[in-house]
C-alpha cells in the first residue's frame, strides 16, 4: 500500500532516473570489459559453466606446454642417439675390415687409435646434455652423470685408455601430463639405449630347499614383485615371470640355482625390498651394495653394453685375435647396432605422439574458448543496441522531469 504525498512524484521519479543510470552504467561496464558476467548473480548457471570452462582450458594450455617441452626434449635426444648410430655403423666397418684376416699385426694396431676415439665419442654422447642442464640419459637422477669412464693401463698401449664405463643413472622413467591423466616418458635410461646383448645371470647356490621366510618384496628391473611367506624357487619363478618384467627366471637343469635373464638388450637390476634378504640368499645380489653394482661375486654374468663391446674390439686390435673380432666381437657390435636403432625408433614414435597430441590440443582449445566466449562474453550488438535504448529512455525521463518541475525561486519573486 502506498502512501500518497506531495513527495511521491518526487520519489517516483528519482527511483525511475537512477534505475536507468544503473543499468547505462552496467552496460558500459560489460562493454568495457567484453564480458556480460560481471557478477555471478548475472547469471548463476552461465557462470558455473564459464568457470569450469576457464579451469579446463587453463589445464589444455598448460598440457599444450608440456607437449612442446617435450617435443624439443625428442629432437635432441634423437640427435645424439642418431649420431652415436652412425658412429656405430663406421665401428662395424672397422671391425668387418679387421675380421678379414688379410690384416698384419700392424695393420690392427693402426686401427686402434680410431676406435679408441669412437669409444670416447660414444662416451661424450651417453653424458649428452639438454638445453635445461639435465642429462638426457640418467634416468631419474638428472644431474647425476650417467657413464662414468675408469682409466687405466692397457697391455701393449702407450698411454691411458677407457677400461670400463659403468652406468650411475637410474632406471626410472619420468613422465609428463600431455592429458587428462595420460603421462608420456621424457627419458630414456642409458642402461637401456647403449646396452649391446641381453644380460644373463647365473647363480651357483642350490635353491630347491630354499622358503621364503616371512612376506617381502624383490625389485626386478624396476618392478617390485611380492613374495610371501613359503614360496619355494618354484614360486618365486612364477610371481618373477608374471610380473610384468622384461626378464625370464629359470631354474638351472644343473646346478638347481636360480638363473634370470632380461628378453631384450639391458642391464639388469636386482635389490630385496625393505629387510627382505630372498635375492641374497639365493646368491645374486650382495646386501651391502645398490644395483646395478651389487652382484654376487659368485655370479656368472654375460651380456654388456655398447661400451664393453667397442672396449674389447680395442683390446682384440692390440693383441691381434682376428679370431674374436670376427666372431664374438662383431655380433655384440651387431646387437648393439641393432639395440640402438630400436631405442631410436622409440624417440620417433614419441615424437610422432607428441605432435599428434599437439594437433589434438590445438583443436580442442579452440573448441573450448568458443564454448567459454559463447557464456561468458558479451553480444556487442545487442549491448549497444541496449546502451542506446536506455540512453534514450534517460533522455526522456529527465525531459519529463524537468516540465513537472518547471517552477523555479524566480516564480516566487514576482
């Protein structure tokens, strides 16, 4: 119920005059910040969708960095890999020459000095470094060099050369967010990419009265395996086998020990889990030592890296055993060749995948800020079309306003 008043024409009009400068005024602020949400009472249900839109392209935005970052990563890691493998096609050449058996003993030593080089080169290209100061091929252990050259005296040398290189790195993979919950691997571990042969392990405990004493863990190449109290070899075998690891657990016709050997060419890595003591037992692993250097003194080892393999070319060289180069040596250059051209091939599918995912990003982000501006921003030509309109409303309320007060003091005086 309203109370009518001298004051109620005044009142009236002043609500109708503020009331269209209010919306003049909100209108020129979305126009001014493009966007017709300005606060979330606006429009409640567009709002809660313009939010989530503008979480889910920050999230796009951000995978759409990580797939470029990576991407780089690919190109520079494929370029070292890709020159160790030409490096590794003039090793061959080098070794087919020197297997022929038409070379004198001098003629082989002339040859040493160049795959001594080659090895060296090798070596710089293992401990490669990308443009973010981290090794590419450490694994996990990004500032840990990965190859780490031992010096020392060689028989029929006259200085110095490389006479193991071991690998400190990790076997762990570090993956990056390029979607929703889908990680893609940044690296690749040395113990992998510059591997020649399959590694093989041989133990020589008797291991068919061995138990399992109490429920623990062994970690196999990365991959931890339970073990629970009672298991027998025969158990332990099978939870090995079935574990996902790319390594094959045997049982020795011979000596009944227990053998591991990887399916393709890396190092292998074995460590009890936290107070277990299977592997140890078993005679593979000493205790007081971290893989890849904790293996048993007693364990007959076979398969080695790249490096081992252009180490014994060199040997062979200097002592002139044609025998060797042309057998042994050349198939573990052969397997390394081979290793190394598969590892490369891994990069370039990586890289594939990456630009895939790039082109993928680049549509949905696209896809999203459209669905964004269609909530969130204004219709320009509706706003000006609306500012206009109430501009003229205005307009007309204060012509009005101003005839029902057309009375000023002057009319008093007279």
């Amino acid at each position: 119920m309203r109370r009518i008043s001298s004051n109620l024409q005044h009142n009236d009009t002043q609500f109708a005059l503020r009331r269209q400068e209010s919306r003049i005024n909100e209108v020129n602020n979305q126009i001014s910040g493009q966007r017709k949400i300005l606060n979330l009472r606006d429009d409640p249900l567009a709002a809660g969708h313009s939010v989530r839109y503008q979480s889910y392209l920050s999230r796009l935005e951000r995978f759409e960095k990580n797939a470029k970052t990576v991407k780089d990563q690919y190109s520079i890691t494929e370029g070292y890999m890709n020159q160790s493998l030409q490096v590794m096609h003039r090793l061959k050449e080098l070794t087919v020459s020197a297997a022929t058996g038409t070379n004198t003993p001098a003629d082989l030593k002339n040859m040493v000095a160049e795959v001594d080089e080659i090895l060296k080169e090798l070596v710089a290209n293992g401990n490669a470094i990308g443009p973010d100061g981290t090794y590419l091929f450490s694994g996990t252990k990004s500032f840990t060099l990965p190859f780490e050259a031992v010096y020392g005296d060689v028989d029929g040398a006259g200085n110095p050369m490389i006479m193991q290189v071991r690998y400190n790195g990790s076997l762990g993979e570090k993956g990056i967010e390029i979607d929703e919950q889908s990680y893609i691997q940044t690296n690749q571990p040395g113990s992998r990419t510059f591997w020649a042969e399959p590694q093989s392990l041989f133990s020589e405990v008797n291991a068919t009265e061995y138990m399992v004493p109490a429920d623990t863990t062994v970690e196999i190449d990365g991959i931890t395996v339970n073990l629970y109290a009672g298991d027998n070899v025969y158990a332990i075998i099978s939870r090995i086998n079935d574990s996902g690891a790319a390594v094959k657990a045997t049982l020795d016709p011979v000596t009944q020990a227990l053998n591991l050997q990887t399916t393709d060419a890396r190092q292998l890595w074995l460590r009890d889990g936290e107070g277990g003591t299977v592997l140890s037992s078993l005679g593979l692993v000493r205790p007081d030592q971290r893989p890849p250097n904790n293996i048993a003194p007693s364990v007959r080892l076979s398969g080695g890296s790249l490096y081992d393999a252009v180490i014994s070319l060199r040997d062979s060289l200097i002592s002139g055993d044609q025998e060797a180069i042309g057998s042994r040596i050349l198939g573990s250059i052969d397997s390394a060749t081979d290793n190394l051209t598969v590892r490369l091939a891994e990069i370039g599918a990586r890289y594939n995948r990456s630009q895939m995912t790039l082109a993928r990003l680049d549509t949905q982000i696209l896809n999203v800020s459209a669905a964004e501006s269609r909530e969130g921003d204004i219709d320009f030509t509706k706003a000006i079309t609306d500012l206009k309109m109430y501009e003229y409303t205005q307009q007309a309320a204060l012509s009005v306003a101003g005839k029902l007060y057309s009375n000023t003091l002057l009319n008093y005086i007279r």
